[in-house]
C-alpha cells in the first residue's frame, strides 16, 4: 500500500477549472454579417464558415456603393473643379 501525500496546492479548484480552455470568449467577440451569404460571423474572421469566401475589411468608401452614387459623387466633384477654377457659365 502506497500513501501518497497531498498538498494544499494540488487540491482540486472547482471554480478555476475551465472545461474547454482554447475556447474563444464568446461574449467578448463581435459578429458581422458575411458579405457574400449574410450569415453572422466574428470580425476578425479571415474565412466565412458558412459560405467559404474570403473576408475583406476595407474603409474605402466607394465598396459596397452602387453604380449611381458614384457617377454622382464624380459629378459633384468634377463640378466643383470646375467651379473653383473658374470654368463653369457662372
């Protein structure tokens, strides 16, 4: 028969123990929307996991316009040009 003597330190800790420890913190990970199926997925996600496409995080404000809001955006600054310099029937 073996004793085995125990510390005070190896005790078991039920409220340290973590049953999945590699698990990302759900509450702390924020959730967009994929931009090719629209399902929910966390915003630092490369991959969509449903769909499969790449994620692209961009500022650009032209992505995600449609076609007339940047022939008008154009127009608007080609207008102002011209004005600045004096070329417009003003």
């Amino acid at each position: 028969m073996v004793i085995v003597a125990r510390h005070e330190e190896d005790a078991w800790d039920d409220e340290s123990w973590d049953p999945e420890p590699d698990a990302p913190d759900d509450d702390l990970s924020e959730t967009v929307s994929c931009p090719e199926c629209d399902a929910e997925i966390y915003e630092d996600a490369v991959r969509c996991p449903v769909c499969g496409a790449y994620v692209t995080h961009t500022t650009s404000p032209w992505v995600g316009r449609p076609a007339w809001w940047i022939v008008l955006a154009l127009v608007g600054i080609l207008a102002t040009i011209a004005a600045l310099a004096g070329l417009g029937p003003w």
